[in-house]
C-alpha cells in the first residue's frame, strides 16, 4: 500500500470514524469516462487483454466516427472518403486489430479491418458482390465473423481466403436470416438465425466448415439469442422458457440454457453479453420488447456467485444519471459499457476492478473509547508502533515515546520496555510540540 506521511496536526477520532465510514460500503470499481472532446455522445463497444478499447462518437453534425482508445488516449479510425460517412469500431482483438463498419447511407455499408498500429489506415472485408458486410467479432489469429447481405447471411472473413458465405440456418425457410455474432481462438462461432422478432434462435458454427447450425434442444424451440462467449467456448446471451419473456441465460450443452438469477435486476427482463475466462459475466436490465442485447435501462455483472447493479457499486458516477449496459470485459475483469448524462446523452465508461488486499482492521468494542480505533487506522495509513517493537513500511513512519513530557504518539504502543505512558490524539512530528517537548523526530518518527 501507498505510504502516507501525515504532518498536520488534527484530531485522530474524527479521521478514525471518516475512514472507517468510507470502507464500510467499499466500492467494487473504479470509473474511468471515455471521452472525446467536443463529442455529443460516446458509444463503446468493447475491449482487449491490453485494455485497448474501441467504438464510436458523434459529432455535433450528428456524424458517427469510429474510435480507438489507448494509454495514450483517443485515436479516429480513418474511414473510406465521402460526405458525413458514419464509423463504428466494432471489435478489437489481443493483437490490436479492430473490426467495424463505415456507411454513408448511398453504397452498400463496408465491413472494414483496422490496426491499432496505424489507425490511418484500414482494409476493406466486402467483396465484389454489392452486399453490405457488418463484422461483429474478430479472434486473435485474426478471423472476422458477422453477417452480410440483405437478408443477413453469416460469413467468415480471412486475409487468405477472403469473405466465405456461411448461410442460413433452413435456407428452404423464406426471408431467414443469420448473423455470427462472436468467435474464439478456437474458432468456434455462435449467432443467430430470425425470421421475425418473435422467432429468433441461437447457432452455432466452426471455421472451415460454411453452415450455421441450431444449436438444438431447448434453445431449437424457445427463443434464444447467443452473443458472448469465452476462449473455453462459454456461451451467454439470452432466452425464453415461455416464448415471451426474454432473460440472461447461460448456455449448456445440446442446446440447454440456463437463466442468470437476479441479472434482470427489477426490470423483468435483460441480456447477458459478454463473460471471459474467469467466468465473470456483463449484461443489461430492462431492455423491452427487444430480441436482442439492446442499452437497456441498467447495468449489472455477476461475480463470486452474486449479480450487482454496476451503478451502485462504482466510487464515482460523476457524469452518469444511470447505466444503460455493460458491453465487454477482458481477462483482467474490466468492463466496459454505456450510460446516460443528465441530458440524456450516451455517453461510455471503463470500470476497473478495486484490488482484493485491501487493508483492513479489528478491534474489539471494549477498546473503541482508548484510542484503540484511531491507533489500528493509523496501521492502514502505513504508520507502526515506536521502535523497536516492530518493524514499519518506511524508516520514518514510527510511533514516539517522551519519557520526560510523559506522553506517547498515537501509532506507539506500550511495551519493549516502554511505559504505557499518556496517549495523545496526535501522530508523531517532530515540528509540533506537545508539553513543549517534540513529538518525534526526523530520523524515524516522522
């Protein structure tokens, strides 16, 4: 933990009740806004293993760009010439390479490739066809998934081989449409096939093999909707066990799924969208009538057995009256996802996981009115006893004694051959006296 040095002067009671207050409700995340400047909204879509995240802003002309985000800060992703063409960055993938469209609403909407490298430049993933290519996810070895055409047809995409037409799931079935909407590095791919918003099931799929498959069982005759999986080939989205209501669910085997309990918060209703290796999964609450994982109306994640509602367990919401969902999460257990000013703005945040060792503290209620609370807060604060009772964090952080004054410091103890002599509220610090005597010194008791 961080050392502090604590020079002024001040009453140790009230800091004591002050910090045990603030980690009584400690905080599961730290909020990070993403920004652009001048941006109207700000839309992310999802993140890697470097913690490199990707998606789009608007313009105050309303124009979507699509975006990159770095340590280094936000970079525009170039885009195909042309007036007021829209971006959006869809997907990056543990090399840096990003997947998105760009659309200027006259030619056919373009699949491309960028990397994050050289955010200039970009590849485009359609082909000689005329059809619209919308990339959803790209793996590490580089393998872009999505749908294509009118109606949508699934595809894969490789620099070698160029786009491959996966199909529908029936094509004997008329107006049915099918899109990937996620693959691992094992090249497993999942989606969906529709034909209206009241029949809509998840497929399954593998690279090298062009059919879109049902997934079978259960998921073959309720409504199912498969969008995120893990690298061990996990899947969550959402389902239905009565043909309406659609809800997070996890996937099992032969097509089995299993509703998130609690992911629908008070809303009735919701998605999961993404779960990494860990098993920690995201999603959205209150999405409506929608088949699909839509902003709803909250956030929420499920960890060590639990379901939080993301907006009350963050240390700041600065800039947010609410979250919408969240989007995507990395190896790390970052999240990433939307929410809403108070203009009702869209606007993106990353949440980072607080660390697990933070420091705590006991002390037994028969000890609260000596001093006994403010002294163990004093051990947070990286202080420790006088010496030589044990060693401290830093060579000047210790307790002091004053033999001839008769007082002790507040992080010194009784003991090694130290008198319990009269506790001060104070820490050590040798430029304020105490009974005209200092209260340490520069060397160690500082």
């Amino acid at each position: 933990m961080p050392i502090l040095k604590l020079r002024s002067t001040f009453a140790a009671l009230p800091l004591a009740l002050a910090l045990a207050a603030a980690h009584a409700g400690a905080p599961l995340y730290h909020l990070t806004p993403l920004t652009v400047p001048d941006a109207t909204s700000v839309t992310v879509e999802d993140i890697n293993d470097a913690g490199q995240v990707v998606g789009t802003y608007n313009d105050a002309g309303f124009v979507r760009h699509a975006v990159l985000w770095d340590a280094a800060g936000w970079h525009e992703l170039a885009l195909p010439p042309g007036d007021e063409v829209n971006g959006i960055a869809r997907a990056i993938n543990n090399a840096g390479q990003i997947v998105g469209t760009s659309d200027d609403f006259v030619q056919p909407t373009f699949g491309l490739l960028w990397d994050a490298a050289t955010p200039g430049t970009y590849t485009v993933l359609n082909d000689d066809s005329g059809a619209p290519v919308l990339p959803a996810d790209i793996n590490d070895d580089g393998v872009v998934a999505g749908g294509w055409g009118v109606p949508s047809r699934a595809f894969v995409w490789t620099a070698a081989g160029g786009l491959v037409d996966y199909g529908v799931q029936d094509p004997s079935v008329q107006d049915q449409q099918a899109r990937w909407t996620a693959i691992n590095d094992s090249g497993k791919l999942i989606g969906y096939w529709n034909v209206h918003v009241a029949d809509i099931h998840a497929t399954v799929g593998i690279v090298g093999t062009p059919a879109v498959l049902g997934m079978g069982g259960a998921s073959d005759v309720q409504r199912t909707n498969a969008v995120g999986m893990n690298a061990a080939g996990v899947v969550v989205g959402l389902g239905s066990n009565d043909l309406e209501t659609l809800v997070p669910i996890v996937f099992g085997d032969e097509g089995a799924f299993t509703e998130i309990a609690g992911a629908t918060l008070d809303q009735g209703n919701g998605a999961a969208i993404a779960i990494n290796d860990a098993g920690v999964i995201v999603g959205t609450a209150g999405i409506g009538t929608a088949n699909g994982p839509v902003p709803g109306l909250k956030a929420w994640v499920y960890r060590d057995g639990a379901v939080y509602d993301l907006f009350t367990v963050v240390d700041d919401t600065t800039g947010f009256v609410r979250f919408s969902n969240a989007v995507a999460i990395n190896a790390s257990g970052v999240i990433v996802g939307t929410g809403h000013d108070a203009d009702d703005n869209g606007q993106s945040f990353v949440l980072t996981p607080a660390a697990d060792n933070q420091p705590f503290g006991f002390v037994e209620r028969k000890c609260l009115n000596r001093g006994s609370l403010s002294h163990e807060l004093t051990h947070l604060l990286g202080a420790n006893h006088a010496p030589p009772m044990t060693p401290s964090f830093a060579n000047d952080s210790y307790g002091y004694h004053d033999a001839h004054a008769n007082f002790r410091t507040l992080e010194a103890a009784c003991g090694a051959g130290d008198p319990c002599r009269d506790r001060i509220p104070y820490l050590s610090d040798p430029s304020q006296p105490f009974r005209g005597a200092p209260r340490g010194n520069t060397t160690s008791n500082d």
